[in-house]
C-alpha cells in the first residue's frame, strides 16, 4: 500500500526472487525483493520503479518475457498491450517504451492481467467487459506489433462475471482464473 493502493496486476521472475506489482492509482509498476524465493513475506520494496502513464492511465496488468528483457503492460484507457524494453534484465527502473503495442478493443475494452507462452509465440489475456480469456498468436516472438486474433476465446462467465487476472501452467495444460465477484481461484484443463 505504500507504492499503490489499487493494485491490477503481478509477475514473478521464473526464480521467484523478484516480484513485481502494478496499479491503477499511480500507473505504474513496482519491484520488490525476496530474500527467501517464492516467499512473499520475504519481500521487500526495491526502490524500483516505471512509470505507464504516457501509454496508459488505468494499467491493469503487467508481464515479462522469458529473459527480463521486455516488458509488457494492458491498460484499459487505451485498450490495448503495450511493450517496453529493459536496459538491465528484471530491472523496472531501465525500462523504455519500445513503441510497440496492439489494441484489443474489437475484443475487449477493459482488458485485465496478460500471459504469454514460453516461447512468446502466444498471449492470453482476460476481460472486464465480456468475461472472456482471448488467445493472440504472435508472427514474432514476444513482440506485441506482431500479434493477431486466432478466433480463439473462453467464457469464464459461469464461473465469475468479473474475472480479473488469468494464469496459465507452463505446460499449457491448466489454466487459473481469479473474479471480483467470487474472490476465488477457479482451475481449467486446457
């Protein structure tokens, strides 16, 4: 609550010594420590920080690519995923604007927490509005300008009419979705 007090969206270095949040209240993301991996009463804040809001002024999610170098924000003023580059891997404070994006408003116009594969050739995000997770196909790997609808969604409606943020298992075999409106943790096989 000291760095953001409406906090969209988290990730997590694969080694689970970094965290990272995002919020609305500032727009921008925040990098915190921890000392034992995984352990998030282990963390503390790293006075590191980035600010989204010439992109975006609601940010509602926030992701990495596999190495730290390429950051990843969803906003819901402007609808769309925005990507930025690290100087310094898992490093927030080196981040820039590459000037790279991808609206998803014929999707959704309020789009929540993003996901991508590990090979960065698919994203999946959910959203506020139609409570539905979308998969986008992207040419190049892990760079937003290159990505495309493939007509591939899921309704997460029954479960919860305002879904939040999704995760999936890096195998792509489960999928995990959190709501408002439950505040529970909802598990799909894919």
């Amino acid at each position: 609550a000291t760095q953001e007090t409406a906090v969209s969206g988290s990730a997590f270095k694969p080694d689970g010594t970094i965290l990272y949040v995002c919020g609305s209240g500032t727009d921008s993301v925040f990098q915190y420590t921890l000392s034992t991996a995984w352990d998030v009463s282990t963390a503390s804040y790293a006075s590191k920080s980035f600010s989204f809001s010439t992109q975006d002024v609601v940010v509602t999610g926030v992701a990495f690519n596999d190495d730290g170098t390429k950051m990843y924000m969803s906003g819901s003023t402007n609808d769309a995923i925005f990507q930025y580059t690290l100087s310094t891997a898992w490093d927030v404070s080196t981040a820039s604007y590459a000037s790279k994006s991808f609206s998803v408003a014929s999707l959704d116009g309020n789009p929540r927490q993003l996901n991508f594969s590990p090979t960065g050739d698919k994203l999946w995000f959910i959203g506020l509005n139609t409570d539905y997770v979308y998969e986008l196909d992207l040419s190049t790997n892990f760079d937003i300008s290159t990505a495309s609808y493939n007509s591939i969604s899921f309704s997460v409606a029954s479960q919860d009419a305002n879904p939040t943020a999704t995760f999936f298992k890096p195998d792509g075999s489960k999928m995990y979705v959190v709501g408002i409106n439950s505040d529970t943790v909802y598990q799909y096989s894919t």
